[in-house]
C-alpha cells in the first residue's frame, strides 16, 4: 500500500512538471542561472579613468595644450555683440519698455523698474548667480608640466591604507624659492595625480621646513589667487585649508604653542589679492533646516571654511588685520574685540 502511494505521488510530480512546462515556457531555471553568471561583477572590473580635462592624455603622454587657446571665461558677457545672424520677432524692443526720448529723472525710474522685474524673473526662475559660477581652468600649470617632464623629486607611495608622496630629496635641502611656488601653482588641478601631489607636497613642505616659507611668501600670492578665481568648490575648500596651515604653520612647531608666526603678519598686505573671493562665498551654506548634518566633519561646507580661514587671518595676523579683513568682507564680525 506504501509503494501504491509514493507511486502516485511521483506520477503526479511528474504530471505537474509537465504542466508548468506547457503552461509556462519561461520557467527555465538552467537559463536563467545562465544569465545570473553573465551579470559582470563591478567591484572587480577596470574602468578606465574619468578624463576631465580633454588635453590630458594617457600616464605616458604629456597633456598638450593648444597655445592659440584663450585663457578667458567660456560663457561670454555679452553673446550678442558680434552676432550678424537676423534678429527673431521677439529680439527687438518692444513698445514702452525703452528709455528714449525721457527725462533724466523718468528714464532712471524707468531703468530701475527694469532691472528689478528683471531680478525678480531671475530669482523665481531659481537660476544661480553668475558670481558663484565656475570659472575657466585651463590644464596649463607649471606643476604639471615639471611633473610630466620629471623635474620633481616626488612620486607616489601606494601605500595599504592612504596614498603618500615619497621624497627622493630631504625636504629641508629643497629650495623654496624654486619649488613651493610650483607646487602652490597646482592647486587649481582637478585631475590625478596632480591634484594629490601639489596638495600634499604643499603640506609636508609646509610641516617639516616651516621657516623657510616667510622669504617665499610674495611669490605664493599669484598661485593663490589663481585657484580661488577658479570659483570651483573642490578647488576652493583645498586652497582655503592650505591657507589655514600656511598662516599657523610657524605656530605649530613653537613649544609653548603661543607664540605667533610672523607669516600672518606678512600676509596682510595682499588681503586684496586674496579676500574678494571670500566675500563672495561667505555666505554660501548649505540650508537644510532642522536635519542633521552628518558630513560637517569633512569640512565641505564653504561658508563655515571661509569664517574659519577668517578667524585664523585675524588671530594670527597682528593689529592690522582686522580692520583690513573688514574692509574687503564687510559682513566679518571680529573674533578678538568686543
């Protein structure tokens, strides 16, 4: 009687397999494992590397930059000055919104309505300023270009947990009237191995031979100027940490940890080269009302850089500093006077 059952059990098995077969012809499990295995595992694979600038070539090619190439900003001021394409219907003044033939005082009113009906539309639209805008950042720093050409004693230690720069020289032999300006002209880079190398160099220049950086510190303004007129934000927060450890790198190595550095000091006459950028981004924070910031630990956020880079100018940057940080950054509240 067992053996009647499990018999008809597997008769049944066997019936209802066929079913499913008939019923439902997808139902191929053998192809569907196929097609499983076929699914290309990502953390293994080699991707190649994301190129942002199109003139870097491969590791073994020198990046070619054409030199008929204007070092100007790529959205133009004004598009249609030298256009001789033929005006739409729409492109022409229409009827009451131009000034001509109005009095001094009614063609300002009118000009002012103008302007802010134009602002208004603009802010609705929820466009951003032109201020915040990236600028051009041509791939041409002489950092990359000594770098290329091996004229650097520096190369890359891939090491097991964090990459590092392997000196081939003792860093206190370096000249710094040669080599930190260079280094300090690629802070602007975006792209590997240039951007890791000129920051970290900077950094262990700046930590292990701190008091050869003051006879150096004029020619540092340009390079520094140049990456903050980029108006990038990744540009922006690595050249506003190298200047916080710039201005404090002499304090640093003193044993009582009070005595200021005179690089502050040094630093005050070229507040002009450096702060109008500050100014613009001073306020650029991120609004997220009553949530929880969990990244604020990685300093991304410009607004609260900039306050800090500020502080540390006038705390370290003697009598003068404020009333010069006032001047450029109206909005800087001192940290030092009641």
């Amino acid at each position: 009687m067992t053996h009647a059952t499990e018999l008809v059990a597997c008769v049944a098995a066997l019936n209802w397999c066929k079913l499913c077969k008939q019923t439902a012809p997808h139902w191929n499990f053998q192809q569907q494992f196929q097609g499983m295995s076929r699914i290309p595992n990502v953390s293994t694979r080699i991707v190649p590397k994301k190129l942002i600038m199109p003139e870097t070539g491969s590791c073994f090619d020198a990046t070619t930059v054409s030199s008929n190439r204007q070092h100007v900003d790529s959205k133009s001021r004004s598009p249609g000055v030298n256009s001789v394409s033929k005006c739409a219907r729409f492109d022409y003044l229409r009827k009451d919104t131009g000034t001509g033939g109005l009095a001094e005082l009614e063609k300002s009113t009118r000009a002012a309505a103008l302007v802010s009906n134009s602002n208004t539309q603009s802010t609705k639209s929820g466009k951003q300023p032109e201020a915040y805008s990236a600028r051009y950042n041509p791939p041409d720093t002489s950092f990359r270009k000594y770098y290329e050409r091996g004229d650097l004693p520096i190369q890359i230690d891939h090491g097991t947990v964090r990459n590092m720069v392997a000196w081939k020289v003792d860093i206190t032999k370096l000249d710094f009237h040669h080599y930190l300006p260079i280094f300090f002209d690629g802070l602007r880079e975006m792209e590997e191995p240039y951007a890791f190398l000129a920051e970290q160099g900077i950094k262990d220049m700046l930590i292990n031979a701190n008091s050869k950086v003051l006879p150096v510190l004029p020619q540092l303004i340009i390079p520094i100027k140049n990456a903050l007129n980029t108006r990038q934000n990744s540009v922006l927060i690595k050249t506003l940490n190298i200047l916080q450890l710039l201005v404090t790198c002499e304090s640093a190595t003193q044993k009582d940890g009070t005595t200021k550095g005179l690089i502050g000091q040094a630093l005050v006459p070229y507040y002009r080269q450096i702060l109008p950028v500050f100014n613009i981004f001073i306020r650029k924070n991120d609004n997220i009302g009553d949530a929880m910031d969990y990244s604020q630990r990685k300093k991304l956020n410009l607004g609260d850089l900039i306050q800090q880079t500020l502080e540390i100018f006038e705390t370290n940057g003697g009598d003068d500093a404020f009333i010069n940080i006032k001047y450029l950054v109206p909005t800087y509240q001192s940290v030092c006077l009641n």
